[in-house]
C-alpha cells in the first residue's frame, strides 16, 4: 500500500513537470476579424486561460515557426487559407490532432484528410452582379467568366491576394494547365479596370457603375448589408448573390476554410485542444455566423439570417490541400496572362 501511493505520488510529480503548462495559450494568427478577438474573450472569461496572439502575414509566420523549431511558444497558428496550412504541413511545423469531441463538431467535407488542421469556418469565393445590368440566366460558371460577352465589365482585386490565388490553385486542379491559361487569358480580356482595392471595393465599383460582375468572398456581402455605413449597405444592396458550377454534374463553387494547426511541441497543448473543442462547438459557432458571416464548420449550426437567405450551395469537393500544392502553378498562370 505505501509502496503504491509513492508510486501514485511520483507520477503526479512527474506529470506535473513534464508539462510545464501555464495557464495560457499561444496563438500565431492570419486571421483580421473582430470576432477572434470576441471569442478568446469569451473562452478566458469562461476557462481563465489567457490567449496571447501574434498577428502577422502568414509567410511571415510560417517562417517564424521555422526558425523557433520546437523552441516555439506557439501553440497554434490560424489562418485562412488550406493552402497556407498546406505550406506549414509542408514545412513539418504541425503536429496531427486527433481528438473525437472536435472531429465530431465539423462537417466531414472540410476535414484535412490526414488531419493536420481543423476547419473553424468556411466561405464561398462567388460572383455578384449588379441587380440592374445582369440577369440570373446571364450566369452559370467561374469558366463562363472569359465570355467575351462580359468584356470590360468584370471587377476584381489583384493576383497578390490570398484569396484569388486559391480560387486560381482549385481552377488549375480542376481545369489543367492548358485550360487554365486560356480562362486567365479570356478573364483579365474582360476586367472593367486594373486591378485594384478589397473585394468590398468591388462591390462599391458595382454600385457606382464602374463594373457589372465581381468575384468576392461570401462574407463580405454580409458584411456589407450589416454595416452602420449608408454607403456599404447601399453597395451590399446593388448586388445579388451567385454560386458558379451548381448545374447537375458540375463540381460545386470554389470554398475556403479557415483552420487551425497545432506546432509540433506546443508549451500548452491541453489549453489548445480545450480552445479548439470550444471554438467548433455551437456557442462559439454561432457567433462566428453572426459576426463574421462565415459559414460554420459545425454541421448543427446555420448560417446567418442574411446568409442562410442566398440558400444552400453545392461545394466544389476538391481536397484543399490542393490550394497549396498548385499555389506557384496559380501564380504563373497570373503572370503569363497579364493579371497583375
Ligand atoms: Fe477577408
């Protein structure tokens, strides 16, 4: 017996400084919204852990981790893009995550198949039009774009973006090189003006006539006709929303997640996978929908009133790692066609 409870009382010991945890977390982060910050507030509130996070671009950060190796402080790093996470899996920064409470919380299609990243939110890279220049039976796909029946009528941001250089990875994948060149090709044929602003200023571009068609994250509409601005809420409201490629058949509209990877040696992994379980559990994804106006990565929550009414989309299923893989492919391709 008193053999035993030494036994017992040495690994508490052990345990106890084996992991070294503070009563913290770590957070490298891509990610510009007001709601991380509402939603680590909410999780200190409720656990006492303190979130700390470092902002920055994510190559920036990616290299960061690199040169820190298992000395990092990180934790975890966010950001919004597969193909960025794609890159730190690349770099062997992450470690797996294996855990039933969080795979439970996420719907099945945006998983990292070999688990290296857990989806929070997604969002559709979509097309809207104006609602006096452009008829619905106008649309059909992403490809459709490089019609010259849209000549200078399209608006969209540069080829530096994150956003635009997914959409070109998952057009490459889809498409193959020949095709993709030739679709570039047709698009920048068919752009209003260079280049240039957010994907909300292309939605303003729209409503100040300066273009019909843009291409712009879903979120941004919603986060548009929510604003206390008159000016962005008339912008939201010049436009109507459109899925590309939903025909029978067809792949579905081009998606992106944001997710969370673990570092290989994270200083407080059980606080981390605790942030996890709550961030993709209801509570938290119910007012990333709301303020966001992501999609949620938990099948039980909706989206918001404003988004839930564009309807439900067919997502094009392609595994997202992919918008990593062909990422230098995509930039090639902008630069061979002239999207600057
Ligand atoms: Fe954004």
């Amino acid at each position: 017996m008193k053999r035993y409870l030494i036994l017992i009382s040495i690994s508490i010991f052990l345990g106890s400084c084996t992991k070294n945890e503070k009563n913290e977390i770590n957070i490298y982060s891509k990610r510009h919204y007001e709601v991380d910050k509402l939603l680590y507030k909410k999780f200190e509130e409720k656990t006492g852990i303190k979130v700390n996070i470092v902002k920055a671009g994510d190559d920036e950060l990616l290299e960061r981790l690199k040169n820190e190796g298992l000395n990092s402080p990180a934790d975890l790093y966010v950001t919004v893009d597969a193909g960025k996470l794609q890159k730190g899996v690349e770099m062997e920064l992450f470690q797996k995550i294996i855990n039933d409470k969080i795979d439970a919380n996420v719907r099945s299609e945006l998983k990292d198949p070999h688990k290296y990243w857990i989806p929070i939110t997604y969002r559709a890279r979509l097309i809207v039009y104006s609602k006096d220049r452009v008829s619905l039976d106008q649309l059909s796909t992403y490809e459709d774009l490089a019609n010259p029946k849209w000549k200078g009528r399209i608006l969209v941001r540069s080829s530096s973006n994150a956003y635009n250089q997914a959409l070109m990875s998952a057009m490459y994948a889809n498409l193959g090189k020949d095709d993709v060149t030739k679709w570039s090709k047709g698009l920048v044929n068919n752009f209003a003006r260079n280049p240039k602003g957010n994907d909300r200023d292309q939605v303003k571009a729209i409503a100040a006539g300066q273009g019909d068609l843009a291409i712009v994250n879903s979120y941004y509409i919603g986060l548009l006709l929510s604003s206390e601005k008159l000016a962005e809420i008339d912008a939201g409201n010049s436009v109507s929303i459109f899925f590309p490629n939903q025909a029978e058949g067809d792949r579905g509209t081009h998606i992106n997640i944001s997710g969370y990877a673990m570092t290989k040696n994270p200083p407080n992994k059980e606080n981390a996978i605790k942030l996890l379980e709550y961030l993709t559990g209801e509570e938290a994804q119910n007012i990333y929908v709301n303020n966001s106006y992501e999609y949620p990565a938990n099948p039980l929550v909706n989206p918001s009133d404003i988004v839930s009414s564009w309807g439900d989309f067919k997502i094009d299923n392609l595994d997202l790692n992919l918008l990593g893989s062909f990422r230098d492919d995509a930039i090639k391709v902008f630069d061979k066609t002239g999207w600057k």
